[in-house]
C-alpha cells in the first residue's frame, strides 16, 4: 500500500514539474487561428524551446497578456503567428504584408485570404514581435495590442492533441 502512496506521489509530481517547465496543454477558445487552429482544439507547447533558440518567423506562440488586458472572460493567455521579429519592419498594403520590404509568403492562411485591416509601417522594437492570427478579420492581434514581449511568450505550440483526428504537428 505504501509503495502504491508513493507511486502515486511521484506519477503527480512528475506531471507538476513536466507541465510547469517542458510542455503544457492550452485550450484554443476562438476562431482568430483558423484554418490552422479551431474552437476547442488542443496544442501542446514547448516552453523550452527560446532557452536553445530565437523566435523564428511563422512559429505559432503562446503568450502571456499583460493583467490590464485580461477581459470578462479571463482569457490570460493568447496564441498567434510570429509575422515580423525584432528590428524588421513591417506593413501592408492592399492586404499583403511586407517585412523589411518584401512580400510575406503565406501559406497558412485560407486561399491567400488578405491580411485584414491594414497595418501601418513599423519598426518590431528590440525584444519583441510582430503577431497576428491566422484568420486576419477575427484577430486581436499585433494590429491591435501592438508588438508583444518576447519576455511574455510562455512557448511555441509544436502539436496539435485534440481532437484526435487532427493530431499533428503545427
């Protein structure tokens, strides 16, 4: 009976640490990441992955929102598209974005669907990045809060879980 106790002292502790410093599970609650993401699905994310290597541009992130933007829902955290990384700069015109001057290939957004409202030329201030979701018309995104802090991102969503006929990687 102990080594059961104990066992199962362990199997929890081991999950505690896994999801507080590896990977952990988050819960996609709005239709700003589709097609790639929808309502419900699951991913995991890698909150290891900038302690081996920088932001990269197209890497789907996890975010923290600052405390004075969590809204009614209480939704702290957001997931979007790393488009523009520190130091580029960005904009769009007749909904195609451009980064440090040249056309943003964009594959992951439906039929090479526009980029929404037009954003303004700007320099990605050191330390952060430029976001956006990949459904453009339904996205509070950089657009909207401006860049966000690397500082802020939790990690990159690396495997979609859930449902289970959507398992894959991002």
């Amino acid at each position: 009976m102990v080594e059961w106790v104990l066992l199962a002292v362990i199997a929890v502790l081991l999950a505690f640490l896994v999801q507080r410093f590896l990977f952990q599970a988050f819960y996609i609650p709005s239709r700003s990441m589709e097609p790639t993401l929808a309502v419900g699905d699951r991913v995991l994310v890698n909150k290891l992955s900038y302690d081996v290597h920088e932001v990269n541009r197209g890497d789907v992130v996890v975010f923290h929102l600052p405390p004075e933007e969590v809204g009614p829902d209480g939704i702290k955290d957001l997931i979007k598209r790393v488009i523009a990384l520190p130091g580029e700069v960005i904009e769009s015109r007749d909904g195609v974005v451009y980064v440090d001057d040249r056309r943003l290939i964009e594959p992951y957004l439906p039929d090479g669907g526009p980029t929404g409202p037009e954003i303004e030329r700007q320099t990605v201030p050191d330390g952060h990045v430029f976001v956006m979701g990949d459904n453009r018309d339904n996205s509070a995104d950089s657009r909207v809060r401006g860049p966000v802090a690397i500082d802020d991102i939790v990690g990159r969503a690396f495997l979609s879980v859930w449902p289970p006929n959507e398992i894959g990687s991002l």
